[in-house]
DNA sequence: TGTTGTCCCAATGTCAACATTTGTACATCG
DNA sequence: CGATGTACAAATGTTGACATTGGGACAACA
C-alpha cells in the first residue's frame, strides 16, 4: 500500500496560491501579500509564508527582504534559461527512462501520445493539450526513478507550465503541427533504449519550443 | 557596485547549521531539533524552521511532518543520483560556459586549475582540493550565467561536498591522479568553443568520479 | 507470550502579538 | 528650486505561547 502524505498547512497553502497563479487569477508581477492570503486561505501568516517559500523554489514567485513576494514575470531571458536547463533534464531523464522501461511503462506513454491525437481531432482547448503533454513528460521523469533528477524538474516545472499559459495560443499552433508526431518517435525511440539519437530527439524537442518560443518574444535574449 | 544582500535570520541560521554539517560536527542521520538549535544559535524556533527549509531543498536535510529533520544519510543508490544529475548539469553549464566565455575567464579558470597543481605538490589536505574542485565548478556555472541552471546546481552542490566529505580518503586518491589533467582538459577544450568533445569531457568528468564512488560503496545501486 | 489499548512526553505544527524595515509624502534647508 | 531629512503607514521579519502529533513504556487482555 502507498502510504498517506499528511502534509500540512503549507503546503495546502502553496497549492492553492500556485493554482490561482497557474489559473491565470493572479497576473504576473502582482504582489502576494502575506495578510492578503492568510485571510482569504484562513490560516496563519506563518503558514502562507512556508507557503510562499515553497512556490519561490519552484520559481513561481520572486521574493526580496523586507519587500515580499510578487508572481514571477517571465521575460525572454527567463524562457530562455528555463526551456535550456529543461533540456539538459529531458535528455537525461529520457536516457534513463529508456534503459528502465518496460512494455507496461511503453504501453502507457502510447497511451498518452493516442490522447493527444484524440484530443487535437477534437478541438480540445490549449489547456487540454497542455496537461498532456506535462502528464507525457511527468511520466517519463517518473519512470526514470531518480528524485534528484525529478526535484531539479519540478524546479522548473511550474515555470514551464506558466511560460505556456501565457502564451497558449502560440502553443496551439505549436502542438497542432508536432504534438502527436514528436511524442510517438519519442516512446519508439525509448523502446529500444538509450542511444544517442533518443538523447538528441529528446532535446530537440525541446529546444525547438525553446526557439520557437524565443522567436515569438521578438528578440535575442542574450548577447549570442 | 555589488549591493549588499540582507538576507534575515532564517538564512544566516542555515549558514550556521550548513556549516556545522558539511564540517562533520554533525554526522548523517542524526536529528536536527528546532528547540536545540534555537537555544544554541540563540534565534527563535521559527527562523531554525525556515532555515532548515533551505537545507531541504539543497538536500542537505530530509525532514517529515511531526517529525522533524534528521541530517540527509547519502547512501549507494543517492550517490548514484547525485552524480547522474550532476553529470547532465555539468555537461550543460560547460557548453554554455564554452560559448560565451572571454580570454580573461579563461586565464581565471587555468590558475585556479594551477593552484590544484601547486595543492597537490605541497601535500594539501584533501578539504582544500575539495574547495579547488568545486571552486572551479562553481565558476564555471557562474559563467555560464544561467540562474534556473545555477539554482539546479544549488541543488545537488551540497550533497555533492558531503559525499566529497564522507569519503575524504578515496578522494584524494582519485584526485591526485586525475585533478588537474582533467580540468585542465575542460579549459582547453573550452577555449575552442562548444563542441561534442567538451560535453563527453565534462559528462566523463562527473561519470568517472560516479564509477569511483559506486565501486567503493559496494553494489549497483540499481538494477541496471 | 504476543497483541492490543492507554497514557504520557517530547517534538513539531500553528498561531497571533511585537519589532523592524521600506517607501512615500511632506517639511526643511542650502 | 533641488537636495536632504523626518514622520508615518504598510508590509514583512521575528518571537514566544498554544495545539497537535508521533513514539515508547506500560498495563490489560486473549
């Protein structure tokens, strides 16, 4: 049996100031107020600030002395940095799911990719898309076993999460064209191990979000 | 000018504590006690407790609800973790480093890479050439000037001195055959720029140094 | 004798009050 | 008139007290 995870306040807190941001209820660099939320939350200020600690981990909040914690505002340079560390981290967790893997594991990641195709003939909205690509890559760091390798997602996870939300009606166009096609070389190629071209596979696709993400930004986030 | 960070108790607290643990006054597996550790820093119980949060998420610390924190016991399969995901970071921030790296950096590299040669001539104890290796490490991330990687590294850069520390003997070992021609390879190779060489020398680094520490901590800690 | 239930204590989780800092508006001075 | 200093309000940083939980010792029971 798995055993339950009691957790406490904090965390709920974080959970649910994390959704309202990943909602789109608060906007980026608007400021999160201690008072504000142990209000509208009822619990303590000590625990909305555990709270607001654990978010700024995740990179969903930048918070300074003495002057609080605003939502992350995410510019060129932030989707840069983010969609390269992601990268480096979809490489390795691809290459170490595919020498984990096995058929029950393949057949669920399949699974997924045949979601998206029914989803995309579907119409389904950009936000549908988006958890399944997530749920996708989650499973994959999930298979990979490593909980180093998976707190170092998790801690841009969130922020991958926010870059698409505000720009989901680019991600549509993205996902319409590659969404099904670069999931599904994805599990073929993990089906037969690692191997360098799985490792490039899994960064492309990921660098070429980063690019086209960086493209639509407008300019060149670092002097390169 | 470098404006000055006031950072509050909390993270003046997880210094001290850091320290204490990264020194081995405080052995693995032993508890982190709120009420001790206020008395004895002489700060309230709530800046211990945030303090501590820091060092959850450096991994220094591993702590449960109700009960409490006990110093991280890194055993064969964490090692394993460790180095595999710094492994991939390395490989990341050495690229990135190589692409926009300047004649001056360089040269900054190349002499703390001397001053390994010097260390290890003049019989330095094994704390130093720790600092060395990771002082040239950490120059390397901070070149590549990417704070999501910087913060990736954070994350594992802690468990990384503890493992250096508990094995302090077969460190030096491995360092006195391979310190300073392995790093003096990486700043060779990164003065030409990015290429596939410079990511097998950076990832080899790391790897060689995981193989080490494996095979002297027993079995695979997996089941590759 | 092994298991279950109860009590108790130590330690953490939570809270609300107090202290400190920051930013701003306004007064003061050169 | 611009620069500097001061007072105040709003927010965070810090603290000690109270509530809750987990684990161990011990007794009751089959």
């Amino acid at each position: 049996m798995r055993r339950v995870r009691r957790r406490g306040l904090a965390h709920e807190a974080a959970d649910r100031i994390r959704e309202s941001i990943l909602d789109g209820r608060v906007s980026p660099g608007s400021p999160l107020r201690e008072v504000e939320l142990a209000a509208s939350l009822d619990v303590s200020r000590g625990s909305v600030r555990e709270g607001l600690a654990v978010l700024e981990r995740e990179g969903l909040v930048r918070s300074e002395w003495h002057r609080g914690a605003r939502v992350m505002d995410l510019r060129s340079r932030d989707v840069d940095e983010v969609y390269t560390v992601r990268a480096a981290l979809d490489r390795l967790a691809t290459l170490s799911a595919a020498s984990r893997i096995v058929p029950a594991q393949l057949a669920e990641l399949e699974s997924l990719v045949q979601a998206m195709g029914r989803a995309l003939e579907g119409d389904a909205d950009g936000l549908t898309l988006i958890a399944l690509d997530l749920a996708f890559h989650d499973r994959v760091y999930a298979i990979a076993d490593n909980s180093r390798l998976t707190d170092a997602w998790h801690g841009v996870r969130s922020q991958v999460r926010l870059i698409q939300l505000t720009r989901i009606e680019h991600d549509q166009a993205h996902y319409r064209d590659l969404l099904v096609g670069e999931h599904h070389e994805l599990v073929r190629l993990m089906s037969r191990g690692p191997s360098e071209a799985l490792a490039r596979a899994a960064e492309e696709h990921v660098d070429s979000a980063r690019r086209a993400l960086i493209h639509l930004l407008g300019q060149a986030p670092r002097g390169r």
